[in-house]
C-alpha cells in the first residue's frame, strides 16, 4: 500500500516538474544581478535610465496609463509623437477590446484569456503603453476573436484589410525616415 503511494507521488511530481523550471531562468538571472550589482530587481529599478519613460520605482496601473495618454491626446501637437502615442493606445484599445469580446462570448478558453490579459497587461505596469503594438503580436486569443468575427461580419474584411494596409505604409514611411515607432 506504502510503495503504491510512493509510485503515485512520485509520477505527481513528474508531472509538476515543468511548472517549477518555468521560473528557474528569472531565479537564476536574479541570483546573478543579487551577486554582481547587489539587487535581484535590479532590471526592474535600471527602467528609467533606459529613457523610454517607464517607472522603476513603482507599478503603475492601467488605469493611470490610460489616464496618461488621454492627457497626451489634449496636450501634444499632432507630431510623429501623437502618432505613436495614438498607436499604442489604439493597439492596447483593440487587444483588450477583443479579449474581452472573446471572454462575453465564450469563444476562447479561459486559459488562452488569462494569457492573453497577462500579456496585455505586463507591460503597462512600465508606466506606458510604449511598444504595446509589438507586444501584442503573441496575443494569439485576440487574434482568434478577431477571426471569429471576421468570419461572421464578412463585409469588415475589405476595410480591415486596407485599414492594415495604409497603418502598414505609414509606420514603414515613418521607419524609413528615421523615426521610431513604438
């Protein structure tokens, strides 16, 4: 009875091994900057001398970075700068939209949902929506919910499509101009 229990343990923690080297890289990583620079956050805290404007002191929420770009969208002049502040904003906007739409609707597995957010999400907690645009690209579940959509609501096609299109020709215009996008 005692070597049975045993064997199922055994084959439990075979199963749960996995879940416990997914951490393993950032433990590791910490341990090193713990050991060279004497702070294990120390990536966390170097943010603002990265000058991409994004908080290393403390977590900002989502809600203040919504709140932040809304001020942006008052104040700033219509520049390369508003063009990228409303490209992530949009972007963010969209992905959430859609995971959203994918958890009212019951498209997508819970799973894929949480990932989708906790991709979503991460990167605002910067301070900024900065990059959000390549962020989103591994959102697999927006995508889905996109595709589901698009399947039902055919005549979106054609405008997405060129929508896609001209976004893709101006930040490539931009690109070869030298600015940076996202």
């Amino acid at each position: 009875m005692v070597s049975g229990f045993r064997k199922e343990r055994k084959a439990q923690l075979k199963l749960f091994l996995p879940l416990l080297l997914a951490p393993l890289g950032l433990v590791v990583y910490m341990l090193y900057l713990q050991w060279t620079v004497n702070d294990p956050f120390y990536f966390f805290h170097v943010q603002p001398l990265f000058g991409a404007q994004r908080s290393g002191s403390n977590l900002v929420l989502p809600y203040q970075v919504i709140w932040r770009y809304l001020k942006i969208f008052v104040t700033v002049p219509l520049v390369h700068t508003y063009f990228v502040a409303v490209l992530e904003f949009a972007s963010f906007a969209l992905f959430f939209a859609l995971l959203v739409l994918g958890w009212a609707g019951k498209k997508i597995r819970l799973s894929y949902l949480v990932f989708g957010f906790s991709l979503l999400i991460l990167p605002t907690l910067t301070g900024t929506f900065s990059s959000v645009p390549r962020y989103v690209l591994p959102i697999f579940p927006g995508f889905l919910v996109l595709a589901f959509y698009l399947e039902k609501l055919k005549f979106l096609r054609l405008p997405l499509i060129l929508a896609s299109l001209v976004l893709s020709l101006v930040c490539v215009m931009f690109f070869v101009r030298g600015y940076w996008i996202s």
